[in-house]
C-alpha cells in the first residue's frame, strides 16, 4: 500500500473501523504522498466532527409524554366523531351556499312581476321594415287589421 | 407485541408506556436530523402519532424499536424535505472557534479526540460539512462515521438496501472529505 494512493481507501471506509496495521500503511504512504497527506487528515478531521455530531443528541422533556397523550386524545376525539356529523362538517360551506343561491332564485321566480309573453302579432310587428324605418311599436299595426285593410281595399275595386 | 396490541385496541396505557419506553430512541434520531430542541419534539410526537395509526402494520416481526426507529428515519426525512433548503455554506463563513477549532486538530495525533468545551465547535463545522449533502446521504454518512454502525444497522434503521446504503456513504464521505480540504486549504 505504500506506493498506492490511499484516497480511494478513505472513501470506501470510515477511519475508526480501519485497523491498526491498515492505518499504519496509510500513514506510511502519507508521508510520502502530499496528495494522500492531505486526504488523510481532511478524513481525519471528519471523523472527529461526524463523531461529535452523532454525540449531540436531545433528550426528552418531562413533559413530552404528558403532550404526546393530549395530542392523542385529541386524535382520538376526532376519529370517534360520528360519519355522518363529520360530512356534515366537511361539506357544511358548500350545502350553505347553495342554499342560499336557491332562495335567491326562488325569491326572483315569485316575488318580480310577471311580463306579459309576445303574441304573434306582436312578433310580427317588430318586423325588420320596423326597426329600419325606426317605427315605436305603438305605431304597428296587427295582422287583422293588415288583412282587413287589404280585403277592403279588393272590396273596393270590385 | 403486546404492549402494540393493546395500544391498537385504544389502551391508553399501553401507548402511554411504549412512548415512555422509546421516547429516548426516536428523539436520538430526530437529533441526527435537527439540533433545535422544538424540531426534534415536533417530529418525535408527529413519530408517536403516526405510529398509533400504523399500529395494524406493525406484525411483530420486529421489534417495536426498530419498527419505530424507520418511522422516525421516514418522518424526520419529510419534514427536511418540505422544509426550505439553506444555502451552502462557504469557507468564509467559518467562525474565528471553528478556525481556531481546525488550526488545533490539523496534524495532531490521530487518536485525539475533540473536548468537550470544543464539541459545540466541533458539531457547527460538522453541520457546515454535511449541508453540502442530501439528507438521506447525510444520515448514512452520521451513522456509520459518527456512530460507527455497520451497512446492515443503517440499511435496517432506513429501509435502504446494504447496496443503497454502501453507495450513499462512500459518496457522502468523498464530498465531506473534498469540503474539509477546502477548509484546510483556504485558512
């Protein structure tokens, strides 16, 4: 291993679980080998503050077990709500809406004045000769009273 | 098992005992995941609760600790993932305690360890060392490195492959390793 680039070694293993003999090679090539020399004591360096890192670790509250329960409970309190009160609670803005929607539009059916429905005469009186010559619907004549006026006037001629 | 059963069939107790019982494992893992005292409670009970609910998975194959042990792993690496990432660090930011930490321990005999009034520094430089890794590569990388476990005892903890696990260490230990020469060499 002496004349072989350690790097690859420092990669592949963590240093604690290198062994003696192993360790000893790496450090023989690293002193000959700046690039390894270097590579190994960054790894080294690593090693110390990954393991320092792993040390620090929390402990638990005494109240931690005392919240966990709450928060159970409380879990526990929603999941035994009954289905149908939870749908209602789920769905309570949308059906609340709608019905709202509905009595606006019931109230807009029944409370507005009815207009009176065109007839065919009326229809026939917004003709297109009407509305070009700019005619108030006041001014149209029925059918009726065109029939009439035409037969009275072959009345006439006769 | 039994104390699983129990807790399943809504025993206050039983629960009550098995978070008692195992609080101090999963707050270790979530403290390999943050250092704020609130995160690592917020995901030990997030842990709790969800394992109630996945108490009908566990089939006492098992032991509860391990089963709990890759809860924690999965919902502490949810909570990184949805939190925003930081930036990398950079060498700039070093603190005059990690320069002086570094300029210490370079070229000082292999089997020294860090103090304990310098394990506050020691622990910042780590956290700059793994931001510059995924999550998951960090975990693999804490555990076997820092609390020298073997493939198998990570591949247990995390559900990953020894295969998986092999090549998310060797990768994560050549990016730190690469960070720390930086170090070095911009001091």
């Amino acid at each position: 291993m002496k004349d072989k680039h350690i790097i690859d070694v420092l990669d592949n293993t963590s240093i604690a679980s290198l062994s003696e003999s192993e360790l000893s090679e790496i450090y023989a090539h690293a002193q000959e080998c700046a690039l390894c020399r270097e590579a190994y004591e960054a790894a080294r360096l690593s090693a110390m503050v990954l393991q320092s890192r792993a040390r620090t670790t929390i402990e638990p509250s005494p109240f931690f077990q005392t919240r966990v329960m709450a928060a159970w409970r409380e879990q526990q309190a929603a999941e035994n709500v009954p289905a149908l009160l939870r749908l209602w609670r789920s769905s309570r803005a949308l059906v609340s809406s709608m019905a709202v929607t509905t009595a606006a539009l019931a109230a807009l059916t029944f409370m507005l004045p009815a207009q009176a429905p065109l007839t065919d005469q009326t229809v026939s009186a917004l003709s297109a000769d009407s509305v070009i010559m700019g005619q108030s619907s006041d001014d149209q004549v029925t059918y009726d009273q065109v029939l009439s006026t035409i037969y009275q006037d072959d009345d006439d001629a006769r | 098992m039994d104390l699983a059963r129990q807790a399943q069939e809504g025993d206050e107790s039983a629960f009550a005992e098995i978070v008692r019982r195992y609080s101090p494992r999963v707050f270790s893992v979530a403290s390999r995941f943050f250092r704020q005292r609130s995160l690592v409670e917020e995901a030990a009970q997030e842990v709790f609760l969800k394992a109630f609910t996945q108490l009908g998975s566990f089939e006492g194959r098992g032991s509860i600790e391990g089963w709990l042990t890759r809860i924690a792993h999965n919902t502490c690496l949810n909570m990184i993932r949805g939190a925003k990432r930081r930036p990398e660090s950079t060498v700039s930011d070093l603190t005059d305690d990690e320069e002086q930490w570094l300029e210490h321990h370079s070229g000082a005999d292999g089997k020294q360890q860090p103090s304990v009034e310098n394990s506050v520094v020691a622990t910042d430089l780590a956290d700059r060392l793994l931001s510059v890794l995924s999550p998951e590569d960090q975990q693999a990388l804490l555990m076997i490195d820092g609390e020298d476990a073997s493939i198998k005892e990570v591949a247990e903890a995390t559900g990953w492959s020894e295969s998986k696990v092999k090549v998310r260490a060797f990768r994560a230990r050549k990016k730190v390793r690469e960070a720390m020469e930086k170090l070095l060499n911009r001091r």
